[in-house]
C-alpha cells in the first residue's frame, strides 16, 4: 500500500508539519506520494516535497496519512513534530521540520538582523497587535525587514529593507543572517527546519494571548530550537 501525505491548508508551515514522514514510511518499506489535494503553491511543493529524496511525486488520490480528519496530534512526547509521526504511527524520531535544500550563503549578511512580518493565519486571527509589535521592534535597531511579492506583510516596520524574490532566497538569507526575528508563521517553521545543523539565531515573537499559550500547551507549531519571545499588550501586566 503507498502512503500518500496529504495537508489541508496552504502554508508553509502545514506543509513542513509533515516534513519527516517521508523517510520514515520509506525505512518501513512504503512508497510515498503527496495527495494532489494537497493546496500548497508550486513553490512550497518544490522546496518541502519535491527536493525530498523519498517522495515520488504527487498522486491524485485523498491523502490516507500526514494530516488526517479526526486525527489530532496528542501531545504525547512535547514535540510538535514528533506527536505528527506518532498520530501517524511512526516512532518518535524527530523534533523540527526538514527540508533537503542547501541555502548559500551571503556574507553580506552576517552582522546583519532580519525582520521577517511576513504572517497570515495568526494575523488573519488577530494574535498580533500592531503597536506592540512596532514598540518592540523600535527597542532592538538596526534591522533590516524582508519583503518582496511573496512575502505575506503589509506593513513595513523598520527604515531598511531587503528583497526575498523566492523561497530559496528566503532559505539563504535566513541561513546568513546573524538573527532573524519571525512571528508565528511558515517563516519561522523554515527556520526551525534550517536551524538543524546550524548555528542560526531565530527568535519568534507570539502574543500572551489564549490561543497561542494553548498552542504552546499542546506544542502546535512550536520547536525546542526556536526562542519565543512572548509579547504583552501594553494594558497587561507580566
């Protein structure tokens, strides 16, 4: 029986969720497709997918593994990805995304803080306020913010700018900077995903809010290699 992954929705992120089954359904003998169904853009399909030595392309089927309906990752070993391969019966292996891409390198980059507003769910939802995040971004300095059409923010935060044109770009800056400050987003489960055999300062900014604290009780989209900075209305003691 192949194993065809499927995820629901768009995002980056949704799709690394589901970044390391690959392999593992490989070592137990399966040949694994990814669901044509699954929504992600060519691109993310590419770097998550395509670059991936274990998946044989896409098959158009439902999927019948990866993010399935009634199956909702249990908290069970404090890994957000690790819960994924346990709900899909696969042993406990890993605790961040992966992705097979090699990012080069930019020198100029390596004094370099990136800011990266890019967000759409959380957004979308209103996990952020604005204000609060212009005030902690004006107390670091210095920063240079990504942008570009494929960037997902409408709003520019710090004086300088630099433009990502693709995702592999996004890998390499990302890669070369000194540190990269994120809001909860497909950017910042790249990052995880990069941060791997790295050494690459990421810090991700969230909100003390009720959906985030109960993401981060069931460690939905949250890694162990990721520092969270958690942020508070300027109306709210700590």
């Amino acid at each position: 029986m192949d194993k065809i992954i499927r995820s629901w929705h768009d995002g980056l992120g949704d799709s690394l969720q589901h970044s390391t089954l690959p392999s593992l359904f490989h070592q137990q003998g399966y040949d694994v497709y990814i669901s044509a169904e699954t929504p992600c853009s060519d691109e993310v399909y590419e770097l998550v997918w395509g670059l991936s030595p274990f998946v044989k392309g896409k098959m158009d089927k439902p999927g019948n593994c990866g993010e399935i309906i009634g199956r909702e990752p249990k908290n069970v070993c404090g890994s957000f990805i690790g819960n994924w391969e346990i709900a899909n019966f696969l042993p406990y292996t890993n605790d961040y995304p992966i992705i097979y891409y090699q990012p080069v390198l930019c020198p100029e980059l390596s004094d370099i803080t990136l800011v990266d507003m890019s967000c759409k769910t959380s957004k979308r939802e209103g996990d952020y306020d604005e204000n609060v995040l212009q005030e902690y971004l004006d107390k670091q300095g210095g920063l240079v913010q990504i942008v570009g059409e494929k960037i997902c923010s409408d709003r520019i935060y710090v004086n300088d700018t630099i433009t990502v044109n693709n995702i592999y770009e996004l890998c390499n800056y990302i890669s070369s900077c000194k540190r990269y400050i994120c809001l909860n987003s497909g950017g910042h489960s790249l990052a995880s995903a990069l941060k791997r055999n790295k050494h690459i300062n990421v810090d991700c900014l969230v909100t003390d809010n009720a959906r985030f604290r109960s993401m981060h009780e069931r460690k939905n989209f949250f890694y162990p290699n990721i520092n969270y900075v958690w942020l508070y209305n300027t109306n709210k003691q700590r």
